[in-house]
C-alpha cells in the first residue's frame, strides 16, 4: 500500500473514533438532561416535599385545635396575652424554641419549630382579627425553616384558624389573590405579602379536601367527591355558605349536591394520600 492510501486510511479511522467518541459525549449530556428533567420536571421533589411537610404539620395543627376548641367552646376573644392553642403545640413539639406570646405589632417571629423536618410556624404571635363577627388567626408554614426561597406558594404556605361559628376550631387555606376579593367577594388575608397573587383556596397544592355526607342510605358516611380545592369543596357540600363566593361557585359551575342539601348533611374533611 502507498503512503498516501496508509495515511488516508489512518486519518480515516482518526476521524471516526472521534465521531464516535462525539456521538458518546452527545449521548451521555442527552441522558443526563433527560435524567434532570424527570426528577425536576416530572417527580417534582421540591414540590412534593412542599406539600408532605405542609401537610404533616396541617394535621398536627388541626388535631391539636380540635382537642382545644372541644375543651373551651371557641378558640380566641382578643383579649390574650399569649396564645394559649400555640403554647400547648410548643410545649409539645418545641420545648426549647418559639413563642407565643402576642404582640400588638407585626411580628413574624418563630412561634413552633419542628426541628426533626426543620419546619417553622410563625404568625400565632400576631393578634386574631374579626372577620365578620368571627375571631380568625393566620398563621405560615414554612416547611424548610429560614433556608429555601421563603416564597409564598413555594415553600411558604399560609392557614386560617377559625374562633367560632360554622368553621370554630377548624383550619383553612386563605385567600392572597386580591383579584377573588374584588370579583368574589372572597376575603383576603392580611398575612399575605405584597406581590403574591395566589388564592390558596382555589388550589389543590399543598392542601385538598373530600366532601362526606354524614349518616347517609343505612347511617354510613359516604365520600362524594375528593381531592378538590377548598372553594369547591364549600360550594359542592355547602353552596358556598362557608366563603360566600356565590358568584365564583355560579362561574365554575360547581353546584351544590343534591345529595348534600337535600338528602343528607355533608362534611368537608381534610384529604389523605
């Protein structure tokens, strides 16, 4: 073979090995993004462990609330000094860190700290407002303390406790989106910072809720809708009378059940993976 055919095939192979060795750089970054992509994009880990430590923490809260609302009857009169419903969760679950007592000022300091999952709760040092003759506390959970975004609807979410009347001793999202409360009628809380435009109870993430009709066909709870947004859920169970958004249920059209206004009594109750 000619020196010039020997070389011409040398630099032959030369370039295919590096084909090969760039289709294997090409390859391997492809997998790695596709990889990526699942885990943020599809998994969602971020967000699923938003909405697992949000969670843990709503029924820890609304355990204890009920236990406390059973025993005194309401749950706020605005005359506190402390708040009695946060000092008992602290005692329990952060004996060493948190406050509760009230402050006549905006505060944001920590008031309960689940410091196995790093979780915070702050907002029960502020004093409960009226919202029509209802006493009513918001509070935040932040499900990974002071590190993350500490954004509103990312790592933040907020909570309404209820004093007395029809919600008395019971949790709910709240409302952030100043748009709702002009459209609807739905009530916006003042814990929201500006800029969030998000309607916490018009959404699924982090909390959701089943609608039960109590004592049902021979005395049996019957679960007649599930994993609904807290808006949806009032205005199938209760036609809106809980929020008062009418007008949104009508736009929706999530109409009240049948089954709920004229056979049985319904529920909502907080929805369980």
């Amino acid at each position: 073979m000619s020196r010039p055919n020997k070389k011409k095939n040398q630099d032959e192979l030369v370039f295919l090995e590096s084909l090969k060795l760039a289709f294997k750089i090409i390859f391997a970054a492809l997998l790695i993004w596709l990889v990526k992509w699942i885990y943020f994009d599809i998994y969602k880990p971020e967000e699923k462990r938003y909405i697992r430590n949000s969670r843990y923490v709503y029924e820890i809260l609304q355990d204890e609330l009920t236990k406390y609302y059973k025993e005194k009857g309401y749950v706020y009169d605005g005359s506190e000094a402390i708040d009695e419903l946060c000092e008992r969760i602290r005692v329990k679950y952060s004996p060493l860190y948190g406050t509760c007592a009230i402050k006549n000022e905006v505060s944001d300091d920590v008031s309960i700290y689940f410091k196995s999952k790093n979780i915070t709760v702050s907002g029960f040092n502020r004093p409960p407002i009226k919202v029509g003759d209802v006493y009513v506390k918001d509070i935040i959970i932040d499900v990974d303390g002071n590190k993350g975004e500490n954004t509103f609807g990312i790592d933040r979410v907020p909570l309404r406790i209820y004093s007395s009347g029809r919600m008395g001793g019971l949790l709910s999202p709240v409302n952030c989106n100043k748009g709702d409360m002009d459209d609807f009628g739905i009530p916006y809380s003042p814990i929201c910072p500006t800029g969030v435009n998000i309607n916490f109870m018009d959404i699924k993430i982090p909390f959701s809720y089943d609608i039960i009709q109590i004592g049902g066909k021979d005395g049996k709870s019957t679960r007649l809708n599930q994993n609904v947004s807290f808006l949806r859920a009032d205005c199938l169970a209760f036609g809106a009378e809980i929020t008062g958004a009418d007008e949104y249920c009508d736009k929706r059209s999530y109409y009240w059940l049948t089954a709920c206004y004229h056979d049985y009594y319904c529920a909502i109750q907080f929805h369980k993976d």
